[in-house]
C-alpha cells in the first residue's frame, strides 16, 4: 500500500463518509442559492408555503363537509384515508423505482463511485437514502396538511402530530424498498426494447383497468345507497390487512379515536415491516449490483432508428406549410419531443388524467344541475385547468428551445436563416404540440358537456389564442432571456429568464380566464341557451387578441435580441 | 514480478456486437502505456472492465494481483481511473472533493494537506480550489480530478484522454508527472488518440482495432511491424486501415 494511506484501515470508504459529503453539498446548494439569487429563493419558498396552505385549506373543507353528517362521516373518512395511503404507496413504489434506476445505474456519479473502494451495500444504501428523501416530498406536500386539517377540525390530543410524523416516516422505507428491488430487476433483465414493450402494455392494462371500473360503477340516481354500497364493496381491497397502506390508515384512525394502544401497535407493526423490508432490499441488491450495473452500462447505446430524410415523414408532413430551413428545424424539435420520454409523457399524463375527468363529467350533471350556474362554472373551470396545463408545459419544455441551440451555435449564427424565422420556427413546433393536445380537450370538453356550437368555437378559438399567447412567450422570452453555457433543460427553466417566463405566462392565463370569467357571469343565469352575444363575443376577441398580442410582441423582442446578441 | 495489469483472453460484446474479442495483455510496474484505437475499437470496454465498471463475459482482469469481480474492492484500492468527461460534485469546492477523496482512500489528514498544498502548486489551482466546481473549466476539472486521483498514491493510473483541454504549460507537467511515477515505479495506462503524446511518453503502444490487440510493442517493434520508418500517426493509419482485413492484424501471442 502506498506511504501515505493508512494500512491498518480496512480500504473502503462508509455509508457516513458518502452522507456527509452529499450534507455537504446540500448546505453549499442553498448557500448558494441564496447568496447568488434570492428574490428567486424566497419566490419559491413562498410559492411552496402557498401551495402547502391551499392543500390544507381544501383538506380542511372536505373534512369540515364530512363530518356535517355523522353516518357518512363513519364511511367516508376511513375511506379518504385508505384511498390516501394506497395511492401513496402506488406512487411512492413507481417514483422510487425510477429514482434508484437513475441513481445506481446511470449518471457520472454511479461509475465514479464504482471505480472507487467503496462497498456495494454503502453505495446501495447511499442510493436508498437518497431516494427516500427525494419522494418525501409527499410527506411535506400532501401529508401535512391532509393530516394538520384532520387534527384541526378534530380537536386532537398532542400526542398525535409526533405519531402520525412517525408512521409516515416508518411508511416511505417500504415502498422504497420495493421500487429499489423493481430497480434492480430493471437494469438486470430487461433491454431497452423489453422495457418499452412492458411500459407501453402497463400503461394499456392500466387504462383499461380504469376505464372497466369507471364503467361498472355507474351512478344509480334511483338508488344512491345501492350505488354507494356497491362502490364500497368494488374498492374494499385497499382496505386489506397485507396491505401497509392498511396499517398505516388503521394506526392513524385509532390515533383519530384517542385509541392510543391500537395505534402504537400499528406503527411497530408499520416500523418493524419497513426496517426488515428495507434491510432484504438492500443487501439483496447490493450483492447482486455489480452485475446489475454490467447490465445496465452494456444496453446503454440505443437501438438503431430508421434514417428518415431530415424534413420527411410523418413530421415533416405536419410542417408542410413552412420553408424548408424553418421545417427543418421544426421537425427536428418535434422528433427530439417524440424521443424524450420525459417531455411527452408529462404531457400524456397530465392531459390524460384531464381526459378521464372529462368523459365524467356528464356523471357530475345531475349532481350539479340544481346549483345555480353549473353550466358556466364547469367549462370555465376546464378552461383554467387545461390552460395552467400548458403554462407549465411551456415553461418547463419551450422555453429552453433556444438556449439549447448555443451547443450548435451555427444554427442560431451561421445558418442563412433570420433570427425571427429561427424564433418562429421554434414557435411552429410548440404551437404543433400545444395546440393538438390542449384544443382536442377543449373539444371532448365541449362535446361532453353538450355546449351549443357557436359557445364551442368560442371556446375553441380562445384556447388557440391562450396556445398562442404561452407558446409565443416562452419562445420568446427564451430567446430575450437565453442561458446558452447550459445544456441541462431544467437549470435553463429554473433560471433568470426561466421565472419570468413563469410569471409572464402565469399572468397571462389569469388574464385570458379573467375574461372568460366576465362572459361566464354575464351568462350565468341563461347558461349556453341562446346563440353567443354581442358583448360575449367582444370580450372573447378581446381576451383572444390580448392572447395573440402577448405572444407576438414577446417573438418580436426575442428575435431582436438574437439579431443584435454576440455568441 | 507480478504484473500491475493482467488481462488474460477477455471477451466482451454488447448483444451481436463484439466490443472486445479474446484480449490478453499484460502491463509491468513502473511502465506506462498508451492504449490507441479508433473511436468504437474497444478502448472504453476495455478501461471499464481495468476498473471494474463492466464484467467480461470470458477471460480474467487483474490489477495488482487482484481479480476483478472476484476481489474488486482490494484491487478498487490501488487503481484510479481518470474518464474523458471528469465527474465532480458540481456544489462542492474543489478542496472539499479533494478532502472527501483522501477521507474515501483513508488518506490521513497531514499526508492529505502536503499533497494538496504540492498539487496546488504544480498544477497551479490556487485561483479556483476553493471555488465550487460548477464554476470550473474543462481545463480546470481535468487538473482536479487528476490531482484527486493522485492523492491516495496509486499502483495503477488508468486515464482517459489526459491532454484534452489543457494548456501548454500543463500538458508538459502532467507529462512529467506521468514519468515521475513511473519511475516511482507506478504505472500509467493511457487511452488516447493523440498520437504525439503517445509517441513521446509511452514506454509501450497497444493499438486495437474492432476489438482485437493489432499490434503491440515500443515505437521500434511497431515500426517494424508495420515495415515502416514513419511516425506512429502513419503506422496507426496503416494498422487500422478499414480496407485491411482485421485477421491479418491481430497481434500474435
């Protein structure tokens, strides 16, 4: 051994060491954070504290509704609970899965460590930790205040909140545990094309698993007791003793009732499982990672694709309209949209989950049909939904277009193309995108809410123009505001120009739904009888062309920065 | 004397493709080596399986007497392993990741502190150590991590592209450094594909070609090999030559 490393030492470095480096970063993370951009730090912070006290705000309601009526109270609220846990840990499994995946097998970390004398089980467990902390946000967002809310409108002794801290923190190790194990499985028996076929069938099994459960409880407005009973029965699954969602849902339930003793025991029970779970997953994986991570790093290169022409095919056909430099870059985003995963897929789930809620919202007609106004309220609510959507979708996935063209800054410098036809290529593709999918659920939601034609189109129109509105202002504030020494998307829209983007398309969509909200209390006594009027009309163009404007004076501004930058 | 690396008929492929086929190699204490190739010749396989990042799927990897996979860690210990695209903590110093390096190789803390002060001196970091690394140049991160591989005194160095990005004045040191230990009687395994270095400091070439070890030897055994008297640029042209049938190439052991 070298002079210099000490002998008598067993060679390989400990989980502490690797913890306190990664506290080590974390405290020069938000150091730093604040020194070089605190009105940012501190916006987050209190967006955060917002959205935290909104959630509980709305817990607090639903639990203030429930306990109104003492029967339904008895049902619904150990329902509420197993639906919460349950969901919890479906969600916590998944995203821990893909968080140990990315974490043990991919990334310049995992082959720095690797080639180091660090033991398997160490960086295992540093892999573990690290994931748990990361999906706890859960905990901190959903809950806290679930939990605050419920123990505020029940009067709850003190020993509760340290209780019911405990079991979540005794809950998170076990679906952790499981999506380290699925990780693990993952990188050692499945290739790249056997991992797509079984996402994609998931994802049809799980649709359709929905789509049956959705059919078969139909609402039954003869017999509601009928109809609840049989929802009960359908869902009492997730109340199952094997299940840990159950434990934990019971342990707070006897906590709820001051039942002390049930409740302690439900948390070693919950405890116990986790340590012993947690304790099987991780030298389970850590003997198995070597060959595991060989897996992993061997299938890494990428199947071949077919060589389609560079402005050809299906996506170039959808760029018909613009010139051929433009729609060569269009149709480069849109494939470069199509092969990230990560781009499309939030915007299948998100918008698929809008889907789902509107092919039920005839199911909420009846419900709704004595309050005054239903019908306005509805559609406006949709309105706001699928626009904040796209807000988000923008901000985080457009808005970084064109600083990620500085690693090609030929593109932006020396190709023949003018600075406002590059701007409004990269406006071409967001529109290409925004638009199928926000006004295609604007159309379900006009169709299943049977909206005359003439409010349908109006509806329609103002969408486009909200599409229009976010589209061009992400392109073009991303253009005025570009962070081109970056190649990592996310640290572009976390950025300076990241915010105001935010903030500029946030304000906008108040905007447009604060016109929308005018036309929607103009008529809320009339509903959609009658064609549109006049001044409905007007305040739609209105709010449209206040759309168009945004968007296009932002494209304008953007351009001129680009013609005048020096790369 | 026991070799520092020892590879013995190693075979790796990716699926159909055949990254490494039947490699044996051998590289003594105190030698340095420069491993050549085209791109997508087998070089990173081959520096991964030296490290313990990939498993052959036939053949033996020793390091220092260790195998690979079978006694990792023990070999893990007295390796460092430089890649192309350094990794660093981007929200740590560069002195806090050259602490937390020692603490991992059980560096104690007065060897640590002679050590960094010396690095900081040779490869002239005193403006960015205590900056965090995010901040950092290419040039920048490839002087840390290489003074981060130095710190625990390795038997093997193995390093990928170590010019890339540096200054002048930098290459000559990192080039003497390379030869101090060597003559420490450490061993350096260079990937590279910049010839000259090679040329200059290496004390043996390997060049591989789609997988296989075509030619192996001092500058004099390949230009003999090869039937020329031009440089290794000429004689590198001429082994991997696409034209050429590979079979004809492979190195005979």
């Amino acid at each position: 051994m070298p002079s210099s490393v000490d002998a008598a030492a067993p060679p390989l470095a400990g989980l502490s060491l690797l913890v306190r480096v990664k506290l080590r970063a974390l405290c020069n993370r938000v150091s730093s954070a604040i020194a070089e951009a605190p009105v940012r730090f501190f916006a987050t912070a209190l967006c955060m504290a917002l959205v935290w006290l909104g959630l509980y705000f709305l817990f607090r309601a639903i639990f203030i509704y429930l306990k109104q009526s003492p029967l339904e109270a008895a049902v619904a609220i150990p329902m509420v609970f197993s639906f919460f846990f349950v969901a919890l840990l479906a969600m916590l499994t998944i995203s821990n899965a893909i968080l140990a995946y990315v974490s043990l097998f991919l990334g310049s970390e995992a082959s720095y460590l690797l080639t180091a004398p660090v033991s398997p089980r160490a960086y295992v467990s540093l892999k573990y930790l690290e994931t748990l902390v990361f999906s706890s946000w859960s905990l901190v967002l959903l809950g806290l205040p679930l939990m605050l809310a419920m123990a505020e409108i029940s009067n709850e002794p003190w020993f509760y909140y340290p209780l019911f801290l405990a079991f979540f923190l005794g809950f998170v190790p076990i679906p952790g545990a499981l999506g380290l194990v699925i990780a693990w499985a993952t990188a050692r028996f499945l290739n790249r094309a056997l991992r797509r076929r079984l996402t994609l069938a998931a994802g049809v099994v799980g649709t359709f698993c929905v789509v049956l459960f959705v059919q078969s409880v139909q609402v039954n407005e003869q017999e509601p007791n009928l109809w609840l009973n049989e929802v009960l029965f359908r869902l009492n699954f997730i109340q199952s003793a094997v299940l840990p969602s159950a434990w934990v849902s019971r342990g707070v339930q006897h906590a709820l009732q001051n039942n002390i003793d049930d409740a302690l025991g439900y948390l070693m029970v919950t405890i116990a499982n986790a340590l012993f779970l947690s304790m099987i997953a991780v030298e389970f994986v850590s003997a198995r990672l070597p060959v595991a991570f060989d897996r992993a790093a061997s299938l890494r290169g990428g199947d071949a694709r077919p060589t389609r022409s560079p402005a050809g095919g299906p996506a170039g056909w959808v760029f018909f309209y613009l010139p051929l430099r433009m729609r060569l870059i269009a149709v480069k985003d849109l494939r470069t949209f199509c092969r990230d995963p990560l781009q499309w897929t939030q915007l299948v789930i998100l918008f698929g989950l809008m889907g789902l809620y509107l092919v039920n919202v005839p199911r909420f007609s009846n419900s709704l049909a004595p309050l005054e106004g239903w019908g306005m309220i509805i559609p406006y609510l949709n309105f706001g939904a699928i626009s904040f959507i796209l807000a988000t979708f923008t901000s985080r996935f457009v808005f970084p277009l064109v600083s990620l063209e500085g690693h090609q800054m030929w593109l932006i410098g020396m190709v023949p193309l003018t600075p406002r036809r590059l701007v409004a290529a990269k406006f071409a593709f967001a529109m290409t995108v925004s638009v199928s999918v926000a006004v295609s659920t604007t159309v379900l939601a006009a169709i299943m809410l049977k909206m005359p034609l003439g409010w349908a189109v109006m509806q329609i129109s103002v969408m486009t123009a909200v599409c229009a509105g976010l589209c061009g202002l992400a392109v073009g504030i991303g253009a005025r505001l570009p962070m081109f020494g970056e190649r990592n998307a996310a640290r572009i829209a976390n950025g300076l120009g990241g915010t105001v983007n935010l903030i500029a398309s946030v304000t906008l969509v108040l905007a447009m739904l604060g016109g929308m909200g005018a036309i929607g209390v103009r008529n809320v006594h009339r509903g959609f009888d009658g064609p549109v009027d006049g001044v409905s009309l007007l305040i739609a163009s209105l709010v449209a062309c206040g759309g168009l404007t945004a968007g296009g004076v932002a494209m304008l501004l953007g351009a001129r920065h680009l013609r005048r930058l020096e790369i | 004397m026991q070799a520092a690396i020892d590879i013995q008929g190693v075979h790796k492929q990716y699926g159909e493709k055949v990254a490494v086929a039947d490699l044996t190699l051998t590289v003594a204490p105190g030698e340095l080596f420069a491993f050549l190739g085209p791109n997508g010749a087998g070089k990173t396989t081959t520096i991964k399986m030296i490290c313990g990042l990939l498993h052959p799927q036939r053949g033996t990897v020793r390091v220092c007497g260790h195998v690979m996979g079978v006694n990792g860690l023990a070999a893990k210990a007295r390796i460092a392993y430089v890649p192309d695209q350094p990794f660093l903590y981007d929200k740590l110093t560069g002195r806090e990741f050259l602490h937390f390096v020692a603490a991992m190789y059980r560096v104690d803390s007065a060897a640590r502190d002679r050590l960094i002060a010396d690095f900081l001196a040779r490869l002239d970091m005193h403006d960015f150590l205590d900056k965090l690394t995010q901040s950092y140049s290419h040039g920048m991160k490839q002087k840390l991590v290489l003074a981060a591989a130095l710190l625990h005194d390795p038997d093997v160095l193995v390093i990928d592209e170590p010019m890339v990005g540096l200054d002048p004045r930098t290459v000559r040191m990192v080039k003497d450094l390379f030869r101090e230990r060597t003559r420490a009687g450490r061993t350096v395994f260079m990937s590279t594909h910049t010839l000259e270095i090679a040329e200059a400091v290496a004390d043996r070439i390997g060049i591989i070609h789609h997988g296989r070890l075509v030619a192996l030897g001092n500058l004099a055994e390949l230009r003999a090999r090869a039937a020329t008297q031009h440089t290794l640029e000429d004689i590198f042209l001429q082994l991997t030559n696409p034209l050429a049938g590979d079979a004809d190439h492979a190195v005979e052991r």
